[in-house]
C-alpha cells in the first residue's frame, strides 16, 4: 500500500468516525420522553400513606424533597422493587433518567439494579449500582432497547425512595 492508499484509509476511518459519533449525538439529542403518569407499582407503601405511593416516580415532577411529596417511599425490607408499565413496547428506548430524594438519607441510594423488559417474567438488567448515587443519574444506550417495563431491584435492606423516573426514546 503506497502512503496516499494509507491517507485514503486514514480519511475514510476519521470521516466514518465522525459521521458516526455525530448521528449518535444527533439521536441523543432529540429523544422523546415516555409521557408521565403511567401506571408504576411497588412492593410496599410506607405507612400505607398515598403520598409515597409509586405513581410518585412518575408524575412528572422531578422535585427531590420528599416533603413535596412528589416522590415513592416503601416500607424496610431486605428486597423492594418499584416498576412502570409503559403500556405499550417501546422499541427504540436510548436513555433511562432517574431522580433520586436528596432531602434526606441518600445512604439508602445503592444496591439498585434497573430492570427492563417486555414481560415482567423477563426482565434483564441494564445497570447496578452497588454504592450510593447521585441525585440525577442518567443511563445511555449505544442500541435501541426494546421494553415496555422498568423496574428497580433494591436490595439495601433499608427504605427505598426514588423521585422520578423517565424514560426516552427515538
Ligand atoms: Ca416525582
């Protein structure tokens, strides 16, 4: 191969890159969210009060006082899962948001595996968290992901609380 093959090649690969991370950003950056105030359950509600009830995560509303009462809270267990059903399989799913309460208490913010999957017989796992996290995390697909439900696995043996969880797609 002769040096100008080479700088063909060189050109070609860049220009590739290029074209490549700039559809990639240009996806990112006109992604759709799942509209709010679909239905969403957990394991249990903390003193069986409605303000801390799952719909919580999913209203629209990103405040992360618990005191807005715009957050779920559950009761302690070894294990407590919160999910949404999105109603409908969303099949170009590139990026999960999620609002943690910061007012109080983020020790209790680990150990969280997220979940997604068309059934919820088979859900696969799409980030764990073993150590505590911040109150806006943000996880990105390189792929469209194909789910109609998200569900958080908490397994800190404390309360689990969680502010909003949105959901975003092509
Ligand atoms: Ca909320």
């Amino acid at each position: 191969m002769n040096i100008s093959a080479v700088l063909l090649v060189l050109i070609s690969v860049t220009t590739t890159t290029y074209a490549i991370t700039g559809l990639y950003q240009a996806i990112m950056a006109n992604l759709k969210k799942v509209p709010a105030g679909k239905p969403a359950y957990q394991s249990s509600l903390y003193t069986n009060n409605s303000k801390f009830a799952a719909s919580k995560a999913v209203d629209g509303n990103t405040n992360t006082n618990m005191d807005t009462g715009s957050c779920f809270h559950t009761e302690t267990n070894r294990t407590n899962w919160w999910y949404v059903d999105l109603q409908q399989t969303y099949r170009q799913i590139r990026k999960i948001e999620l609002y943690s309460r910061t007012d109080c208490c983020a020790e209790r913010n680990k150990m969280i595996s997220v979940q997604i999957g068309t059934s919820l017989d088979n859900m696969r796992q799409v980030k764990y968290w073993s150590s505590q996290i911040g109150g806006h995390e943000k996880i990105t697909f390189t792929h469209d992901q194909v789910a109609r439900y998200v569900k958080l696995v908490h397994t800190a043996n404390t309360y689990f609380h969680m502010c909003e969880l949105e959901v975003y797609h092509q």
